[in-house]
C-alpha cells in the first residue's frame, strides 16, 4: 500500500508532460538520457533533473551498464496510484448510476 509521501512524490513527477513522455517511451524499453532526451531538445542536465525526480518517485530504475546508464520504467507506483484512483471511480461510478436511474424515471413519468 502506498503511503501519502509515494503518492505525492508519483504524482508530482507525473505532473510534467516532458516526464510523462519519457515514461511512454521506457514502456517501449530501456532508454539512455541521450535517446531519451532527443525529442525535447533539452540539454543532458536538464534531462538527467527529469531523471532525478522519476527515481525518486521509483518510476524509473537505472542500470550501470559499461559507460552507460540505461533507464527502465518501474510500474509499482502507477499500479499504486491506480489502486488508490479506484476509490473515487467507485464513487463516481455509482453516482452517475443514480443519476441514470433518476433521468431514466423523469422520462418515463413525462410519457
């Protein structure tokens, strides 16, 4: 079970699109800073700050592999804030089935 400090730390490095678009790509496969930096333009301490934060939220692991370090995408936190996100659509879900119900019969009592 996540804690609040987890979900925190997911969500704000989720809160970036650039990291966002960083994690889309690891579900592809291992990346280096290199490839993953190549679609923004950015430079490599930039992208390695976005790297900080996506370990730090444990959505990435990197590896040492001769002179580079590859990046993996670690799914655990995202099944973790699914889990937690899974209260709320219960209660949305059910709410909007009794909207449903309540339209459904004002309709049927306007035939």
């Amino acid at each position: 079970m996540a804690t609040e400090e987890d979900l925190s730390l997911t969500f704000a490095a989720l809160a970036d699109p650039t990291r966002r678009a960083m994690l889309a790509r690891l579900a592809r496969g291992p990346a280096t800073v290199t490839e993953l930096g190549a679609p923004f333009g950015l430079a490599q301490p930039t992208i390695s700050k976005h790297l900080k934060v996506l370990e730090r939220a444990g959505l990435i692991a990197r590896t040492q592999k001769a002179q580079l370090r590859p990046a993996m995408l670690q799914t655990a936190p995202l099944v973790e804030v699914s889990q937690w996100l899974d209260g709320y659509r219960q209660f949305w879900e059910a709410n909007l089935d009794q909207l449903d119900f309540y339209i459904t019969s004002l309709q049927e009592a306007q035939k």
